[in-house]
C-alpha cells in the first residue's frame, strides 16, 4: 500500500458556533506548538508498597499542544442536568431499543456527545475505554442516515456512513454493538478489515449497506477494486486515531478522507493528538465541538501499579502464580511468538491460558477473546496490536510480562483494567537489566512505583492474586 498523501480536500466553510469549546483555528507558530500542563495529580501515599492512580487519566504526559489542551479543559464542563436519550436528540424509536436492552440513562461521553452529533457539527473527543463511545457516535450517525434515506434500500457500493478502526476485532465489536440499533432503523451494515476473505465483503458492498465499519488498508482495497466508494458518506468516524497513527495509517486515513464528500460530518476519537493525529483534526474537522469525559466523580476507580523485579528462570513460574487466580488476568508480550510461547508455558504449569495475536486465524482469534469475554478463559496472553479489540470490563490484572515500548504503550496496556468504576492492578516484570528503565517510566508518569524483588512463593505474589480477586468477573461491554 503506497503511503503518498492525496491532494487537499476543498476546505468546508463554517463559522464558530456557540454553546461548545472549538478547535483552535489557527496552527502554532512554532513546531512544538503551544505547551501546558495536561497531567492530573493521582492521589499518591508516601508510604512505601504499591501505588495507586485515579485510572490512566492520571498517567498523561506533562506537555500538550493547544489543542490538547483545549479538549482536555472540555472534561471540566457541565453535564447536562439529569439528561434521557430523547432529551439530547434521539429518536423515540431509538430510545426504545436503548430501553429493551437494559440502558435507560446516557453515559457521560453519550451525554455530551450526541447533541452535537445529532446536530451535523464536527466532533474531537476523547474518553476512556468502556465509556459507551461506539453509541455516543453510532446512534447519532445511524440516525443521521436514517433521516437521509428516508427508509430507502441501499444503494450499490454507495454507503451513506464509515467507521474506521486500527483492528478487525474493535471493527467486529462495533459492528456487533450497532447491528440491533441499525436494524430498528431498517439500515443495513457490514464490516471490511484483512485477515477475512474477500468474497463475503465484496458480496456485501456490490448488494449496497449504509454503513461500512473498517480497517483502512482492507478497506483501500475494495476501493482499488471499484467494490464501494466513498462519494455518498454523508458521516465518517475514526476511533482511536492515535493507534492508527501507531500504526503509520495516517497516509491511508487522509486518502480516504480526500474522498468522502467535503462538508461531510467527521468525528475523530482519540486518547493523544500526537503522532499526526493532530494534523488530521486541523485539515479535516470544521470547528469541531470538543467533548473529553474522565471517570465518573463518583466512582471510586484506582489502579494499582507493581514493579517485580524478577530472575530470568522465575519469570514464567511468577507470572503463573499471580494468573492462578478467580477474575480475568491479561498479559502482554512484543511478539506473536512470545504469546504462543507463555500462553504454553503458562498452561504447563497449571494456568490454562490462551494467545491472541495478528497471526492467528480469525476464527481462533475470536474464540480466544469470546472465552476471554465470558470469563470460561480467563487468562489471555495478547500483544499490543491484537489487545485494542478487547473492552472488557471485568479485567482486574494487567500483567506487562515484556516491558512496554514507551509510556504510551504503558498507558494503553494498563488501560485494560480499572474500567467502568472498578479498580485493578498493574503489574510489570522486570529482569534485573530491565529494572532501571522500568523505575524511570513509572517516574515519568507520577505512580510513584519502585521495584520489589519476587520469587515463587513469595508473599508478595499471594497478595496480588487475592487483592485483584476482590470482585467478580463480568461480561463485556459494548
């Protein structure tokens, strides 16, 4: 796939709109950009032993653009006050299929969200995993599309609405979250991501849906290939568009959006505006509204961080007695090898485990995450890349069995636990040659951790199992 950029699309005119924080319209002077402080203090003990932050909210670099800035302030907005879905702008109908499926009171990010989606503006937004993000820009794009086509049967190759995704499980997983609201509306929706067959996608584009829920080098393919394009898109959504960039799809991301129609709705998720993601706020959103939610204040949410310095032929028997435990354990590792290799050993020493990786079958990477999801395989050994398709609220233990690449990578992997009102623990091990790094990235983002020696059978691997085993699995969440 070539990484040229397309030229420019035509800039939308649009004057600010009232009511909301905006984008700031003009670049910085300078490379850098304007800095400010976008850290918030966790509350740390002095006393020695574990660390707790307030979720990976805390755990934000210290230096931020402008516009980072701006979309971090917009967390300290008002909700509106004791807010239903039909109040923010949703249909009646739509609001139903919300109530027959148990959810009744909007989250804070749908809360924020949906007025100015339904509205047709722009959208930058950030919230933690688990938030109820794929409705806060489903519903408004599902209903936006229904209003357009009036009821009408898709037109071949011609979808009305785009989601794109970093990986084919977050593409399953917001697909399987929209499909029953999609079928209220009488719309019809299909996924497109690699590592599927193309017969089925192809069948799907050629017959006409109105939403496509994507990954951008699959779906460049099929574009290439005159299965769909992308002339009719009247709302395009990109989630988690700083692993994207990651990634290196910013090229294939702006060649999609130099071809969706310009004075389109475009709404962009994303936990960091580094790494080019900034970039495409600035040269496709108009005056965007800027929405950021952080866990709820009354939550009580912590998460735990433990730094286990460790020998080399201890790793695998310490990582096996803190997974032996009641609740989801997830571990990470840099390579697709490393999974396959500590899912073994683990499941050797008596810990049933599972690897989840991108060079598995499909069909073996979703029973791994399905088993995961209802707790019959609690412990999942994933890399990075295959990880981000997992929101699951029970995970209670977040193990980095191989030392994260950089902070953000931390962040991310951490962010696995701690979710939707519930505490957890992170738990990082460390060769005696790893240690140094390890101490300075927990510096670097204020938990305050420090290395304590472990061996199997120490007390302090019993104290981690049970203190994560508190609370109950449960199931994931859309």
């Amino acid at each position: 796939m070539q990484s040229t950029d397309s030229p420019r699309s035509t800039p939308r005119s649009s004057g600010p709109r009232p009511g909301r924080p905006t984008a700031p319209r003009s670049r910085p002077a300078s490379s850098g950009g304007p800095t400010g402080s976008s850290s918030r203090s966790g509350s740390y003990g002095r006393s020695s032993g574990p660390r707790r932050s307030s979720g990976t909210s805390a755990l934000r670099p210290s230096r931020a653009s402008a516009l980072e800035q701006a979309l971090t302030d917009s967390a300290a907005l008002p909700l509106p006050e004791s807010p239903t879905f039909t109040g923010l702008g949703l249909s009646e109908r739509m609001a139903g299929a919300l109530r027959r499926r148990g959810i009744e009171t909007p989250t804070s990010v749908q809360a924020r969200t949906l007025p100015d989606a339904l509205a047709g503006r722009d959208v930058l937004g950030r919230a933690q995993t688990g938030a109820g993000k794929t409705l806060a820009f489903g519903l408004p794009m599902l209903e936006r599309i229904a209003a357009a086509t009036g009821g009408a049967a898709p037109t071949p190759r011609r979808p009305q609405g785009l989601v794109v995704v970093p990986t084919r499980e977050l593409a399953r997983q917001v697909h399987d979250a929209l499909t029953p609201f999609a079928h209220v509306l009488g719309l019809k929706l299909t996924t497109v991501y690699g590592g599927a067959g193309m017969r089925g996608q192809v069948q799907a584009l050629r017959r006409g849906v109105h939403l496509v829920v994507a990954t951008p080098g699959r779906l460049e393919d099929h574009i290439r290939q005159n299965n769909t394009g992308l002339g009719d898109v009247l709302v395009t959504v990109l989630d988690e568009a700083d692993f994207m960039a990651d990634l290196g799809f910013v090229p294939a991301i702006q060649r999609l959006l130099d071809l969706v129609p310009a004075g389109s709705q475009r709404l962009l998720f994303s936990a960091t505006l580094d790494r080019g993601v900034e970039d495409l706020v600035r040269r496709y959103l108009v005056d965007p509204a800027l929405h950021a939610v952080t866990p709820d204040a009354g939550a009580e949410v912590t998460m735990e961080h433990r730094l286990l310095k460790v020998r080399r032929d201890d790793k695998v028997a310490v990582a096996a007695e803190i997974s032996a435990r009641e609740g989801r354990t997830l571990l990470f590792v840099r390579t697709q090898l490393g999974a396959d290799r500590l899912a073994e050993q683990l499941t050797a020493a008596g810990v049933p485990a599972a690897p989840l990786h991108g060079g598995m079958r499909q069909g073996d990477r979703q029973k791994a995450l399905a088993r995961f999801s209802d707790g019959t395989g609690p412990v999942l050994v994933a890399t990075d890349v295959a990880a981000r398709g997992i929101h699951v609220d029970g995970v209670d233990l977040v193990v980095h069995a191989d030392p994260p690449a950089d902070a953000k990578d931390y962040l991310h992997r951490s962010g696995r636990t701690a979710r939707a009102g519930r505490s957890g623990t992170v738990v990082s091990l460390l060769l005696p040659d790893q240690v140094r790094a390890g101490e300075a990235l927990q510096r670097a983002l204020g938990t305050g951790a420090v290395s304590e020696p472990a061996r199997p059978g120490d007390a302090v691997l019993a104290q981690i199992a049970a203190a994560s085993s508190d609370a109950p699995a449960e199931p994931a969440s859309a």
